[in-house]
C-alpha cells in the first residue's frame, strides 16, 4: 500500500488565492494515483495520497524566507 505526500504552498494560484483548491487537490490525487498504477502497478484503490499545504512562513530557498526571497528577486530585475 503506497502513501505518498504531496506538499504544495499555501498560496494558491493567484495572488487573491491563500490554497489550492478542492478541484486541485482531486486532481493531484488523481494524477498520484495514476502513476502509481502506470509505473509500479499499484492499483487506485490501495494507494493513499497525502496533500500537505506549507504556509509562505514555513519555506524558503536560496537561504532566505520565500518573501524576502522574492523581494530581493524583484528589486534585481528592476536594475
């Protein structure tokens, strides 16, 4: 029986947006799913899928937060 986690920002597509949506999160299951059964031959119903939504706060990369991150990008692309 496969478990995957999925983690995913809290942010949602769009700006307004503060998480992923139902739809979204069916699709992902779905698409999970299915490449488990594709590639391992795991089948649908014995795969468990897991989403995890990472508040902006809880990551960053590049050694910085995310936003601060993403600041200092948008302040080197205006120069």
């Amino acid at each position: 029986m496969p478990i995957v986690t999925v983690q995913v920002t809290r942010e949602g597509t769009v700006p307004e947006r503060k998480s992923v949506s139902a739809e979204e999160k069916a699709a992902i299951i779905k698409g999970v799913s299915q490449v488990l059964l594709d590639v391992l031959n795991k089948p649908l119903e014995s795969t468990y899928v897991v989403i995890e939504e990472v508040d902006l706060d809880n990551w960053g990369w590049g050694g910085l937060p995310t936003a601060q991150y993403r600041r200092l990008r948008a302040e080197t692309a205006k120069s």
